[in-house]
C-alpha cells in the first residue's frame, strides 16, 4: 500500500511536464511568431554600424589631413620668418637704419620696408627676397584654409557620428524580443517531449521542431551588452571629437585672418600651434571612435549568425 501511494504521489510531479504542455503545432507556431523579424532588426543595426564606420573614418582621414596640413604651415612660416629674418639684416646693413622685429610679423609693413630699399630693381637682391616672402606668405595663407576646412568637415563626420552612434543600439524592444524567442524556444522543448512520451506527433514533426530548437536556443548563449557599451563609447569618442574639431576650426580661421597674420607674432604662433593639437585630438578621437563602431560590427555579427540560423530553421 505504501509503494502505490509512493509512486502516485511521484507520479503527480511528473504529470505537469507532459499534461500541461501545449501541443507541438501550438508551440512551432509560436516560436516562429516569437523569433521572426530579429534578423531584420540586427541588419538594421549592422548596417548603420558600417555607415558610421564609414562616417567616422572619413572624420580621421579629414582630422589626420587638417593635422598635417598644420604641420607644413608651421614649417612654412618658420621658412618665411627665417627669411624675413635674413633680409631685416640686409636692410639695416644697407640702409643703416634699426627695423623693430615687431615689423616682421606685419608681413604688410615689412613689405614696404623691402620696397624701399631695393635701390637697382629686379637686379637687387632683396626683388628676389621680396618675392620669396609673398610667395611663402600665400602659401602659408592657403595652407592656413586648407587646415580650417578639413578641421570643419571632421566636425561634421564626428558630429554625425556622436548622432548614429547615440541610437545605434538593442533597443527595449529587440532586447524583449530575443528574450520572448528564447521562452518560445523551451517553450517548444518541452511540446516536443511532451509529444514524444505521448506519441501524438510524426518523425516529420519531431524533425522539424529538433531543428527548430537546434538553431533558435543558442539566443541563450549570445551577449548583447557589447553592442550597446561599444555604441556608447563611439558616441563618447565622437562627441570628445566634434567638442575639439569646433574650437580648432575657429581657432584656425581666426590665426589665417589678415588680422592675425599681421598682428602679434606670438598670438598668431600660439593660435596655429593651438590649431594644430586641436586637429590632432580630434583626429585620435574620431580613430576611436572609428574602432568601436568596427568591433561594434563584429558584436552584432555574432548574434546576427544566430538570429539568421534561427529564422532559416523556421522557413
């Protein structure tokens, strides 16, 4: 008597695993329901992921460019200065006269100063010194120009960046639905057993809910933290560099004014130098940012592989 009673009792936990689980069709039906559609989600973020790859990218070469095109400018002022340097000597020699150094920075002023002393016209040495300042002058001023809008258009790739990356994540949504495919998947596990100690499904129908389940379970095993942390961390990165690309582009329009140019020589050189470690910040932060929107890709592949595995298997 007390074994019936022992294996009745036991027998009433085993009974809810298969009288109350819903029927195989019920429970495939559902999990194609719970699991379609998120393929078509993570292409969505895969495929911005690449456009601002592509954006921020565009953001480092223009950044590394503006930089660059900094560096040959100072160069070419230092070249100008020597030069002016050089001919301020000449002229005091030659006219014995004391020009201030502050009249070299006035590239305008020294000009006139060169005028006047050249005596013998194109046969003066100083024609051919004049000529050298004014073309290291227009070339220094191009350079400045060329600095100023591949600074901007780093701005614009990063500020379009910080943009793509702020909403390039797994939204509330997507996240509940992965975790709803997830619940249809044992959901089906279950039917699927169910089905099979009852004998109330065909090979056909055990077979296709096998693959089913072989292909969608592996939604437990995928992370989708990183997506998001690498998102975030583009948008940091883009952001860091839209705040430095702004204050450099103005800083490089305002020290390639003629205002500038021809005022303190000091001011102009801490504005270009200023200029230049502001291309160059900008330039690492739109690389960063470059790299995690490219590992960011490779987040939302790993779970993209499932979710395409999963939504053939229910075809």
């Amino acid at each position: 008597m007390r074994k019936i009673i022992s294996l009745s009792v036991f027998g009433l936990f085993l009974i809810p695993n298969v009288t109350f689980a819903i029927d195989l069709n019920t429970a495939i039906q559902n999990t194609k329901a719970a699991c379609s559609g998120i393929d078509d989600s993570l292409s969505d973020l895969k495929k911005m992921a690449g456009i601002n790859t592509a954006v921020t990218a565009a953001g480092t070469v223009a950044g590394g460019v503006a930089l660059g095109t900094g560096i040959a400018k100072s160069n070419v002022d230092a070249e100008q200065q020597q030069l002016m340097e050089k001919v301020r000597q000449l002229i005091e020699k030659k006219k014995d006269i004391k020009i201030e150094k502050l009249e070299i920075a006035d590239e305008q002023a020294f000009m006139a100063q060169i005028e006047a002393a050249i005596t013998d016209g194109q046969k003066d040495p100083l024609s051919a010194d004049k000529e050298k300042i004014e073309e290291l002058g227009k070339k220094s001023k191009t350079l400045g120009n060329v600095r100023t809008g591949t600074l901007a258009a780093s701005t614009v790739a990063n500020a379009a960046g910080t943009a793509i990356a702020a909403t390039n994540k797994v939204d509330e949504d997507l996240e509940e639905k992965i975790n709803k495919c997830i619940s249809a998947t044992k959901e089906l596990s279950n039917a699927k057993l169910a089905a099979k100690v009852e004998n109330t499904a065909t090979d056909t129908e055990i077979a296709n809910a096998d693959k089913i389940i072989n292909a969608c379970r592996d939604y437990e095993f995928v992370d989708i933290k990183p997506i998001n942390k690498r998102a975030t961390g583009a948008a940091v990165s883009s952001g860091i560099g839209t705040g430095t690309g702004v204050v450099g582009t103005i800083t490089s329009a305002i020290a390639n004014t003629d205002k500038t140019r021809n005022g303190d020589a000091q001011r102009e050189k801490y504005m270009n130098t200023a200029a230049n470690l502001m291309s160059g910040a900008t330039t690492v932060a739109s690389a960063a940012a470059t790299i995690l929107n490219a590992t960011q890709i490779s987040a939302i592949k790993k779970v993209a592989t499932v979710a395409e595995a999963c939504e053939g298997a229910l075809k």
